[in-house]
C-alpha cells in the first residue's frame, strides 16, 4: 500500500545546514505542521490537546542518494570511523523515514486546514509528514537509556557575539542563538577559521568560530 503524506512542516529552515541534528533541542523555533484538507476533519485531533507533545514520522525528502548502505561515517565520530545504519540516525536509510518528538504550542484550523504549532523541529520547510502519534512519558521517556555516541550539543556552552553587520530583531537574534550554539558545522571540522554561511528565514547568515564564541558576522 502505498503511503502518503497527511500533512507538511513550514518553518524557516531553506537548507539543509543548520538544522538541528536533533529533534526537541530548538525550544525557540516555531514551526506549523499543516495538514492536508482531506486529513482536517476536527474529529481526527480530538483529544489532542491533552497532549504536550507528539512524535512525527515524516521523510528524509532531501536525502539525495538512491542506495542506502550497510554502514554510515557519522559526523560526530569525525567523519572517518563507520558504523551500521542502523546504529545510527543517518537520513541515508534503507526507508526515508524520520522520527521526531516536538512540543505543542497551539492547534487552529487556518483556512480549512488543520494546523499544529510545535517547537524543536528538527525538519526543513516543506517536509511531508506520515503520520502523528502523541508522546506518552510512562512509555516513550527512559531516563537511564544509553546514547552510545551521540553527545548533548548543549554541553558544548558556546556564546554568540552579532557583529555591527549582523543587524536584526529580536526574535530572529534569539533563534539564530539557540541555532547556532547548538554549533551547525560538520562534527570533523576540528579547530578553524573559516567563514560559514546559513539560510534562515530568507536571510543568508554568515559567521566564525573562534574557541567557544561564534561571532555573526553578516544577516542579509
């Protein structure tokens, strides 16, 4: 049987760099689940608001390899050491299929279509989703689970300095700063001076790393 999407994510997410590698770590990004109007009956989400939470299953769409390999080199390992696939959380699977657990901030329905807001999407804009189901804490939560090689990015305690250039508001200062200490480069980019560049929210960001500050250099 084939399976279609119910609904898509819209967020500010235009590229693939700079999403968090990881869902429920981006507590200031909103995004909107929209669904499709053959799936926004109101009887499908009742009882939906007694939930915090939900996970979403949903495809790797930008995920261009055809051929899915037995083993994968995660960036966190330095991009050298393999390990399975299926050790991993790699989008080059056998199935593009992603699982992510994401807060609720409010449902509404926007011109006949079903709308979730959530925060700590770890999506790009435009990204079909499968399905919804909620998160259940008695089951869903293992508090002594190991995580083998996967390291909390929030241990990494970076500051974010936004140069003269880097001019913007507010909110978009207080996105880019959880975004960008979650540190965006490559887990093997070691020390270095190089200059990157993000898309966000139609704007080209780009900034350096030098120790433990991430200076924004320019937000255009």
């Amino acid at each position: 049987m084939e399976i279609l999407p119910i609904a898509h994510i819209e967020n500010g997410f235009e590229e693939l760099f700079g999403i968090p590698r990881q869902s429920g770590i981006a507590e200031s990004v909103v995004s909107r689940i929209v669904f499709e109007k053959e799936y926004s009956d109101i009887n499908a989400f009742r009882e939906l608001d007694s939930f915090s939470h939900i996970w979403l299953i949903w495809e790797f769409n930008l995920a261009d390899k055809k051929e899915w390999s037995p083993t994968v080199r995660p960036p966190k390992l330095g991009g050298n050491k393999r390990v399975g696939v299926f050790a991993s959380r790699s989008p080059y699977r056998p199935n593009k299929l992603g699982l992510s657990s994401v807060k609720i901030l409010k449902t509404a329905m926007e011109e006949n279509n079903f709308v979730i807001y959530v925060t700590g999407a770890d999506l790009a804009d435009k990204t079909p989703i499968f399905d919804i189901k909620p998160y259940v804490v008695y089951s869903d939560c293992h508090p002594d689970a190991m995580t083998g090689f996967s390291l909390d990015p929030k241990n990494a305690e970076y500051s974010v300095v936004f140069s003269s250039d880097a001019k913007a508001d507010e909110e978009l200062k207080k996105e880019l700063t959880e975004l960008l200490q979650l540190d965006p480069r490559p887990g093997y980019k070691g020390e270095d001076n190089n200059e990157y560049k993000m898309k966000y929210k139609g704007h080209d960001i780009s900034f350096s790393v030098n120790g433990k500050v991430i200076n924004v250099l320019t937000i255009c």
